[in-house]
C-alpha cells in the first residue's frame, strides 16, 4: 500500500530528470565526435551529466573511465528516486537485482571467450557495497562452477546452476543470458502484481513487457543480420524471453522463423512492431534504437502522468491507502467528510473522533497511535512535499442517515448504484446488499424482484426513486 505512496513523491523529481536527458540532436551531435575524450568534453558541458563527470581529465582517459561514470551515474540517480522503497523484496529494489544480473552476466561473457581475469578490471566499486554477494570474489572465479559458489545463497545461484555446462563442455553464454533474463523480467513482473494495483500497475508491467520485447526483436535482427547461418529458428525461439507485451508469443516466433534479414524485415515492418517500434533497416545508418526509445518513453511517460493524476484523489482514498488499523473504505469517507482535510484529522483526539459516526474507540485509538508514528509523520511530510491532495474534494454533508441501512434494488433511472451509494454514505448512513430486519429502507426500481418480495414480507418501508431523491433534497 505504501509503495503506491511513495510513487507519488518519485514523479516529479523523475520529470525534473527525465527534462535534461540527451535529445535526438544531441545524440547526432555525439556521433560525429572522433574519439572518447571528445564525447566526454561534449558530456561534461551537457546538464544531465556535468556533476556526475566533473573531475574527469579530459587529456588522460580511458573508455572504461567514462563508462564507469555514467553507470555510476544512472544507478545513483534511480536509487535517489526510489528511497523511499529501495528496499529488499520492494519492488524499487529491481534496479539492484538487473545491476548484479549485468555484472554476472559480464563475468560469464569473459569465461565464455576464455578471459578469466579480465573482469577485475571493470568491477564498478560504487556497486560493491550494495550488492548480495561480492563483486570481488566475482572478479576472482575463474570458471562458472566458481561464479556458482560466489552467488550461493542467493536466487541467482539456482538461475546459474540450470547453465551450467557439464564437464569438459564450454559455457554457453546466449543460454546464460537468456537464463538471467528470464528470471529478471518474470521477477519484477511477479512483484509489481504484490506491491502494485489498478493503472499504475498495468501500466508498469506494459513498460517492461515492451523493454522485454525490444529485446527479443534486437536478438532476431542481430541474429538474422549477422548468425543466420549458425543460429536456426529452431535455436532462436528458445533464446526469446518468454514475456509478450505488442506482439503475442505466435507473432514473436513468425519473426524467428524467416530466412534471413530480407524475410526478417519485411514481416517486421510490415506487422505491429513495426508500427509501434518504428521500421528497421539493414542500412546500419537508420538504425531503429531511437524509435523504440521513443516507444519505451511514451510508455514511461504515461506511467508518471497516471501517478501523478493520483494526487489530486479525494482524501478518502489517501487515508484508506494508509492502511491504518481498523479504518476501511467506508470509515476514511467519513473522517474525510468530517474533518475535511488531513491536518485536521492528524490534530483530533480520542474524544473527538469517537464522536464521529461508525468510529469507535478501538479505532480511534488505532488513528492516533498511527498519526503519533515517526515513520507516519515522515511519510506525510513526503507526500505533502509530493503535492499529494490533502483536504477533501467532496461536499459538505450531514448525517441525516445516520444508523440507517438502505438497500438497492431493481433498475435505478435517476442514480447508478454507486452513485446512490455515495449519497447513502456521505450522509452517515449504510447501503446493504440484503434485506434483514435490520434494513430500515429498500430503494426500488424497475423491476426490482426478491429483495422487493422479502421486503414486503418483513414490513420493511419501500422508497421509490422519488421518495429517496426528496429525502435526500430535504
């Protein structure tokens, strides 16, 4: 629950970022500099990369030098964006995991071409600290069956464990790949089902089910450009990640089965990737990076525009996100309506909440205990900073209802159900699903059926649409 929250403080400090990242021209522009030390003189005046590339000598540097800056670079700047659940089991922590996949994975690419050493190298030491096993002895195994014991204990060992080749066999490093990948992407989809729902989930799992398939779609060019003699359909199909987003497993594996480029990229331009990826060439000078790019980033951007619409919400749904002890939907409507804003609930005591209608004194307590929290405070300093809405949108009522239990039936013409269920709650009273002697109306439409019949047979008073809206005007 307060993963979602904690969203909402990410998006604008995501957009502040996302607002000084390379332009199209940008990239042009570096594609005709002549050597790194000219890239990097380019970088460092650019306002997305001059702080983290400030010191770098612009007479006396090595590609790794740069390239150890910028991935230091993004990985600081995406934990600064999600401290608030940079935590183990959060689903913010997935940039940690694809982190320590990348450094496995570079590992075994080295083994695989008979580099043992060369790893030690290129190990990031601002990423030394932070991941499940050591870096170190990674850079020190000097086989898969080494790396296996280096990464014991944790998921990633099981992952390896499947690769690895049996004796006197070399490692197969597109199978490791494929391993890692799977695992990643299945993972991070597997944890934003648990910490995410509605939008913001759908639309998170669309951005990595189409990074997913920007991946399986750069395999089958690359292959197909370059292994078509070597790799077989047969053998790409079973490097695929097996997650879909555009296209559906069937469209992915006709792309695998062309003979050749040509095939290749006749029946990907002419299909959906096309269409949403943009078109592919085998002329290297109209690469298609840029277009899946732009794909990835409208994908992104309508992610961040649906968490940010959530902060405007009416305050009952921010004080049910809370997940305070015994307060549901129902009870965050009726404080929302009573108090009217979220510094006015954090200041009511005891006494004063018990005297809210459905509040009891177990839950009022439960409310100040939580308001009282540290941790609480913290995170409403947050979201405030977030501009996360905190006074009630919803008009001013009474509680005219109040101990009074409604129940809905038949076709309702002037109200939906939940629209009149609204108006029930708002004004203190209950909307019921059955009729019990503890029913004090049924609201009857057209051709309302046994509700209605067990109503009559129980003396329960019938309103009509009419008789409620006037009780209602009253």
């Amino acid at each position: 629950m307060l993963e979602n929250l904690s969203a909402l403080a990410i998006v604008p400090k995501a957009k502040a970022i996302a607002a000084r990242r390379l332009s199209h021209s940008d990239y042009l522009e570096l594609m005709r500099k002549r050597s790194v030390i000219e890239v990097t003189a380019a970088l460092q005046s650019h306002p997305y990369f001059k702080d983290s590339l400030k010191g770098l000598s612009q007479t006396n540097l090595h590609r790794a030098q740069i390239e150890e800056a910028l991935s230091k670079d993004v990985y600081y700047k995406y934990e600064s964006l999600m401290r608030y659940s940079f935590r183990k089991g959060k689903f913010g922590a997935y940039f940690l995991m694809r982190s320590e996949i990348n450094e496995l994975l570079a590992k075994l690419r080295l083994l695989s071409m008979g580099f043992r050493h060369h790893y030690i190298i290129q190990v990031p030491g601002f990423l030394m600290p932070k991941t499940s096993f050591s870096l170190l002895r990674l850079a020190k195994a000097e086989s898969a069956q080494d790396c296996l014991e280096v990464v014991a204990g944790t998921p990633y060992a099981k992952v390896l464990a499947g690769v690895l080749p049996a004796a006197g066999q070399k490692l197969d490093y597109l199978k490791c790949e494929h391993a890692f990948q799977s695992y990643f992407y299945t993972t991070v989809l597997a944890q934003i089902d648990r910490d995410l729902s509605g939008r913001s989930a759908a639309d998170t799992k669309r951005l990595f089910r189409m990074e997913a398939e920007i991946y399986n779609l750069d395999l089958l060019f690359r292959a197909k450009a370059f292994f078509s003699p070597q790799l077989t359909p047969e053998d790409l199909k079973k490097l695929l990640i097996p997650v879909y987003g555009v296209l559906s497993a069937k469209n992915m594996n006709a792309l695998a089965d062309t003979r050749g480029l040509d095939e290749f990229l006749k029946l990907y331009n002419a299909g959906r990737a096309g269409q949403v990826y943009g078109a592919r060439s085998a002329d290297p000078a109209d690469a298609s990076e840029v277009s899946e790019t732009r794909a990835l980033y409208r994908a992104a951007q309508k992610l961040l525009d649906s968490i940010a619409a959530s902060r405007s919400a009416d305050l009952s749904r921010l004080i049910y996100a809370l997940g305070i002890r015994q307060v549901g939907e129902k009870a965050a409507k009726v404080l929302a309506r009573t108090f009217g804003s979220m510094d006015a609930l954090m200041q009511a005591d005891e006494a004063a909440l018990t005297q809210v209608s459905d509040i009891g004194a177990i839950t009022a307590q439960s409310i100040v205990s939580w308001f009282a929290s540290p941790q609480s405070q913290h995170m409403l300093r947050r979201l405030r900073e977030a501009g996360v809405n905190f006074e009630s949108t919803a008009a001013p009522s009474d509680d005219r209802f109040a101990g009074m239990t409604f129940v809905l039936t038949g076709a309702l013409s002037l109200f939906t159900r939940d629209e009149a269920t609204e108006k029930i709650e708002a004004h203190g009273g209950k909307a019921s699903g059955s009729v019990s002697k503890k029913t004090t109306y049924v609201v009857a439409g057209e051709n309302a059926g046994s509700k209605l019949r067990k109503a009559g047979e129980l003396g329960i008073p019938v309103l009509t649409e009419q008789q409620f809206l006037d009780m209602l005007q009253e």
